[in-house]
C-alpha cells in the first residue's frame, strides 16, 4: 500500500498542471511608418467582450478538418487511388468535433482600435507551452467569406464554461453560415496560399494541409499592421535617401542623378515646403528616391508609389514619375500642368523586378530641357512609397 501511495505520489508530482485560459486579450494596432510604435492598444477581458450587447455569437458544435493520411483514408472505406490530403471532395476523414462555443467577432474586437481597414493585417497570437501566430488580413476580418466564416474569438465551451476553467480559451473559430464545418478544402478556396496551415512530418518533412491549425487557442494577443508606409518623415521605421541633379534624359541607369539632398526636411509632409532643382542647360531636371525595403519581395502584394510637386517649364511644363524594374525606368505617370500635381503609380506582379538588392528606386523627372530661354525646373513637396504585405502562416 505504502508503494503504491508513493507510486501515486509521483505521479501526481510529475504530471503537468491543467492550463488556465486566457481572461485577458490585449489589442494593438501599430503606427503605419513604425512597426514599434503604438498608435491605439486596449486590453479587453472576456467578461467586457461578454457584456457587449448583440456582439455575442453562438453557432452550435464547431468541427475541423486536420490532416488527412493515407491510411486514414483506407480505413474510411475510400478509394486510395482517389486519396487527395486536401479531401477535395470532403469526405471528412479526420473532420472532429470541438462541442459548442460562445464568443466575440474579431470585427467587434479590432473595432475596439480603430478597426481594420484594406491592406491590414492581423496577428493573433497565443500563450503557453505551444506559442504560436495565425495571420490573415482584413478582408477575412471584415467580410464574411461563406467558406472561411466570421471569425470569432470564443471564451465558453459548452464542455467547460468560461475561461479560465475552458482550458484552450480564448480560442480562435470560424462560424460560417451554412454549417460550421471548417475543412481543408475550406480553407484552400477561402484564403490565399500563404496563410494556408500545413501540419509537417518531421520525420519526411512531408506536409499535410490541416484547418484546425489555424485555431489559435489561449489567445492573449491580437495585432494589427497596415501597409507599411515608407517617407522621409522623421520617427519612422523606414531608410530612404534622396538624390538630385539635371539628366539628358530618361536615365538607363538606377544611380543618376546622384547629388545627395543638402536636407530631406521638406519633403517630410505635405506641407507645401519643397526641395528645387534647377537643370543645367540641355539637360532635365530630376529627383531621384531611393526606398529601403525590409519586406521580402515574395511576400510583397503591392508597392504604391506618391509624389506631390511641380514641373516648371516655360515651354514644357510638367512632371513624370517613374520606378526602376531591374533593368530601366518605368513610366507610372505624368502630367503637364505647371501647377503642383499629385502622380501615383502602384506595382502588383512581379514585385522581385522593383526591389532590387532590397531597394526601391523611384525618379520625378520635368519634362522639359533647359535651353537659353527657360529653366527646366523640379519641386519635390512630398514623396512616399506604401508596401502591402503579407506573412505565411
């Protein structure tokens, strides 16, 4: 008896402690040219998300789809010549039931900060011994897709109550409005490739697609990221540097002109303070930009470019605004107004061909030489580039 109780001693000693869930969730939507700096945080419990009048979803038992192995699929009594890890045709091999859940839409949440709005993305964030991250972006937040489903951050099991007696809360589900099936095909035709979830063989490194990975549980913290924008304000995250000079034309090379700015100070803000240059005769003048990007190109969905200023020319006034794609300039747009103009231009294939050795390179060129009569004339008030991006799940 007496080895026995000790036998049970130790066991008791060597098992780990339940997990509490997460009460708390703290929501922080950061500066768009600061990726450090806060722009709006709240720390939200679940007893606030609970008293939240019409913001309580309830859906019934929720089941997802992990990952579907061949000899799973045998034993279900399917074909093996039609075995596909993604269950295209939802057979539901390895479809499991989570029960019954109440929670809170992240819509509802993110509102709490501002909301999200095109181009955002959105990190939640776990704790405990399996932290991990799940992105996705606005639109996955913001409107329903009839696959993917509302998005729900869920505080009451129907097995266990409330956190943080449920264990796995705060835990991210997907309730859609057909039936809460969250399967892997789902997720493949409700999100884009790289916010997929793959459960991984560490022994073959084979990769089986699995929607329950997605389902954050124990979250504590939810993060919002817009595009990242790019300028010469000051308190930014970014690098850029900043050129000028006179040009014989459309340069054929990336590094003309190449005068360093005395001070970039003015075209900070649109402020209506510029940076002028003046050509030497037979030439144009320019202003050249050069953006350093810390985003990986293959994770870049879009590079939109803005300039603001004026082209100055008695014969030939206006400006153009060009990016560099690996190998010469590439028109975006122009204008012939004297007047101060805003030209923009945005980049969404073939995104590697404009950063280049991590830079973005970009050139406001006058249109016009100049000659005895006139001086060809560039104003810069303000310039900025804004890069969308993503992260892979």
């Amino acid at each position: 008896m007496a080895l026995l109780c000790l036998c049970i001693a130790i066991a008791l000693m060597a098992a780990p402690a339940s997990a509490a869930g997460t009460t708390y969730v703290e929501v922080t939507k950061y500066a768009d040219n600061n990726y450090s700096t806060v722009d709006r945080s709240e720390n939200l419990s679940y007893t606030y998300l609970k008293s939240l009048d019409g913001d309580v979803v309830s859906n019934g038992d929720i089941y997802m789809q992990g990952p579907v192995f061949l000899d799973e699929w045998i034993d279900a009594g399917l074909n093996e010549n039609d075995y596909n890890n993604w269950d295209q045709t939802e057979e539901g091999v390895n479809l499991v039931s989570y029960g019954g859940h109440n929670g809170t839409s992240l819509k509802n949440i993110v509102s709490e900060v501002g909301g999200m709005t095109t181009g955002d993305e959105i990190a939640i964030r776990s704790v405990g011994s399996k932290t991990y991250t799940m992105w996705f972006n606005a639109t996955h937040v913001n409107s329903q897709n009839s696959r993917l489903g509302d998005l729900v951050l869920t505080w009451w099991d129907s097995v266990y109550g409330d956190v943080p007696t449920w264990g796995d809360g705060m835990r991210l589900y997907f309730y859609n409005t057909t039936d809460n099936n969250f399967t892997n095909w789902d997720m493949h035709e409700a999100l884009p490739s790289w916010y997929w979830k793959y459960w991984v063989n560490k022994t073959d490194n084979s990769a089986y697609p699995s929607a329950k990975g997605l389902s954050v549980k124990q979250v504590n913290t939810i993060d919002i990221y817009p595009p990242h924008r790019y300028d010469f304000a000051t308190g930014g995250d970014t690098v850029e540097y900043a050129y000028e000079g006179g040009v014989t034309g459309v340069p054929s090379a990336s590094n003309v002109p190449n005068t360093p700015f005395a001070s970039t100070a003015n075209i900070a803000s649109d402020d209506n303070q510029v940076v002028s240059i003046s050509a030497p005769t037979d030439q144009y003048a320019a202003q050249r930009f050069v953006f350093n990007v810390t985003e990986s190109a293959s994770n870049i969905e879009k590079l939109a470019v803005t300039w603001n200023g004026t082209g100055t020319h008695a014969s030939t006034p206006g400006a153009d605004l060009y990016i560099w794609n690996s190998s010469s300039y590439e028109l975006l747009q122009g204008s012939t107004s004297g007047s101060e103009v805003t030209l923009t231009g945005e980049e969404t294939s073939s995104i590697s061909n404009y950063v280049v050795n991590g830079n973005v390179t970009v050139l406001a060129k006058q249109k016009g030489a100049t000659d005895r009569d006139t001086s060809s004339t560039l104003s810069t008030d303000y310039v900025k580039l804004v890069v969308t991006h993503h992260h892979t799940n």
